[in-house]
C-alpha cells in the first residue's frame, strides 16, 4: 500500500509541475489568451495538486 501511496504522489507532483508551465504559456498565446483570473486559478490548481503529491509521497514513503 505504501508503494501505491508513492506512486500517486510522485505522478501527482509532476502533474503539478506540468500546470504551472502551462498557465503561464496560456497568457503568452496570441490566440487564446488567458485571463488574469483564469492563469491564477490554473496557478493555484498546480500548486494544491503538487502538495497534495507532495503530503501522499511522504505518507508512502518506504523505511
């Protein structure tokens, strides 16, 4: 279970890491900007899913 607990969490944390590149690429398009309030919420959407990661990687932790 604890191996299951890691996992998770370190896919977490890269899903994390892959949101906050893409919300600040979403202000940068010409096409389809985004919103201030639309790039904060996909900010903030990244970094609760990285510590969520984060707080799952460390509850699976191996000894």
């Amino acid at each position: 279970m604890r191996g299951v607990l890691y996992k998770l969490g370190r896919v977490m944390q890269l899903i994390g890491m892959i949101l906050l590149p893409l919300a600040i690429a979403g202000n940068l398009s010409p096409e389809h900007t985004l919103n201030l309030k639309e790039s904060l919420l996909l900010s903030g959407t990244g970094v609760v899913v990285f510590m969520i990661g984060w707080l799952l990687q460390q509850a699976g932790r191996p000894e």
